[in-house]
C-alpha cells in the first residue's frame, strides 16, 4: 500500500474493522516513513462472476456501478442521501449473489431495483420504471402510476436518510 502523503510503500496496519455484512474491511494504516495515518478500504470480490442475460441474449459482466448509476439517473435532485442509494445497490447485489451462480436475466435485476426504489422513493421509482418499461405514451405512464398508488406499501421499508 502506497502513503497518499509520501507515496512511501512501507506501513502498518493499526487497526482492522469488518462492516457491511463483513464484505468491506476498514484498516487504519500508519505510514513508517512519513508517520501520517490514513485508512484503506478493502472489498471481497465473489469468486465466480456473474453474467447479466441483457433483453437481447448477449451476456455481460455483472457491475454493481450500472446499478447504482441508474439508481443515480433515477433519483436526479430528489432529497435522497446518497448512502440510501449506494444502500441500495449493495442490497440488490448481495441478493443476486445469494441467489444466483452463473447468470441473472436483467429484467430481474430491474425488477429488484424497482421495488426498492418504490420504498425508497416513489418519484425515483417512476423515473427508473418509465425507462424499464418504455412507455411510449402518457397513458400508459399514468396507468402504471395509477396501478402503483392502489398497492399498499411497506411503511417499515419507507426508511429514509437526509
């Protein structure tokens, strides 16, 4: 590990702690050449990658940023901290990974991240479903919203941080 203060490549490990489920380690480092301290993250990688089955056949890698990006696309200037929608996209990978080896279809993967952005938001939700679902008109747009406002929510998932 190179200091970001001397770029010296010779430290020690002060402290170690596990957070997020322990798949993220947290080490606080003290460089031995300049004696600055600073603090490294440390993520698992899974072993066997996950493929995304994309609407068209083709398979790519599966990328928690994507996710994340169009959680970001869908929440815009909504007052939603961005620790709920890194939150989030963490939980729908740590699902798909419990619950999938090799390939995940991205319908599912939408699916998953609609329903927690419905708890989470609802304009965000109508932002990413309209994409998911490519509505081409205003009707179907307004039935969807319609359909959606009928359905009880979850108030214990309606947890928001700002």
């Amino acid at each position: 590990m190179n200091c970001p203060f001397c770029s010296a490549n010779n430290d020690k490990v002060i402290d170690s702690r596990e957070s997020d489920g322990a798949r993220i380690i947290r080490r606080r480092r003290e460089c031995l050449n300049c004696h600055r301290r600073f603090t490294t993250y440390e993520r698992f990688e899974q072993s066997a990658r996950l493929a995304v089955v994309k609407r068209d056949g083709t398979r790519v890698p599966f990328s928690r940023e994507n996710i994340l990006a169009g959680v970001l696309a869908a929440c815009g200037k909504r007052p939603i901290a961005q620790e709920a929608k890194e939150r989030l996209a963490e939980e729908v990978e740590e699902e798909l990974h419990r619950e999938f080896d090799r390939e995940v279809p991205s319908q599912l993967i939408g699916e998953r991240v609609m329903a927690k952005l419905r708890d989470l938001d609802e304009v965000a939700y109508i932002r990413f479903a309209s994409e998911y679902y490519e509505f081409k008109t205003a009707g179907e747009l307004r039935r969807h919203v319609e359909e959606m406002a009928s359905r009880p929510r979850d108030v214990k998932q309606q947890q928001r941080l700002f």
